[in-house]
C-alpha cells in the first residue's frame, strides 16, 4: 500500500522501469524468446504482474487522495483496521508529517505495536466513526 508521495513517485517510476522492460520482451529482436521460450514467459508472467499490482496501487492512492466527502471502509477483521487507518488519512488529505510523531511511528509498523487505547485515539483524529454492528464469530473449542 502507498502511504505518501514519495512512495507514490518511486512507485509511478518502478511502474515505468517494468514497462520499459515488457516492451523489451517482447521487441521482434528479443533473442530470449527464441533460444528459450519458458524463461521469456516466466518473465513475461512476472512483469505483467508486477504492473498489473503497481498500477492498482497508484490507483488506489491517486482515489484515496482525490477523494471529496464522505468515505466508507469495511473492516472484515482486525488484521484491516491498519490499512483502514493509512487510507482514511490519505482521503482526509491529511499528511504523515501532520500526524503527530507518535501516530505516525504507529503507522510506519501499520500499528502492530499500539495499544486499543492509541487506536481509538488515531480514529478520533482522523475524524473515523464506526457503525455499531458487528459480526463476531467465537469458537469455544481449544486445542490440545
């Protein structure tokens, strides 16, 4: 996920280095095609991947930040809530360096080490208001 600019343009300019290396591939003079075939598509394969992913990131990004009203994010677990947090203040127009210094150590480690407590406190400043349904599911079975 693209959390800033800078990781915007490096990613724009990875983007255009696979492209550059696609065309190559597949230019009429590529020689690894001919002398072996597998190699050439495995990669083929593996550029056509790396931009189909790069451009759904930039895309992402480019939607989160151009962003105008209200906004809604489906959280399925909690293993979403950090991804959640980065794009709300992404469509909030709200940049890392205007997140204070504590948030933004938490969003450097996509908040695996804050508390519920820092959470609640990173939600309330971007403005974020949950709704007050949930789906929990609970198994009381433990192994042995």
């Amino acid at each position: 996920m693209i959390t800033n600019e800078q990781q915007y343009q490096t990613t724009k300019q990875r983007l255009d280095g696979f492209k550059k290396a696609l065309a190559m591939l597949n230019a009429a003079d590529n020689q690894l095609k001919q002398k072996n075939p597998v190699l050439w598509q495995l990669n083929l394969d593996t550029l056509y991947s790396f931009i189909d992913d790069f451009t759904a990131q930039l895309q992402q990004y480019e939607d989160l930040i151009n962003c105008d009203g209200l906004i809604a994010f489906t959280i399925h677990d909690l293993e979403d809530l950090p991804r959640v947090l980065i794009s709300a203040r992404l469509a909030a127009k709200i940049s890392q360096a205007q997140v204070a210094e504590q948030f933004q150590r938490y969003e450097d480690w996509e908040y695996q080490e804050a508390t519920l407590s820092q959470l609640s406190s990173v939600c309330e400043y971007l403005g974020i208001k949950f709704q007050p349904t949930a789906n929990i599911t609970f198994s009381a079975t433990q192994s042995a």
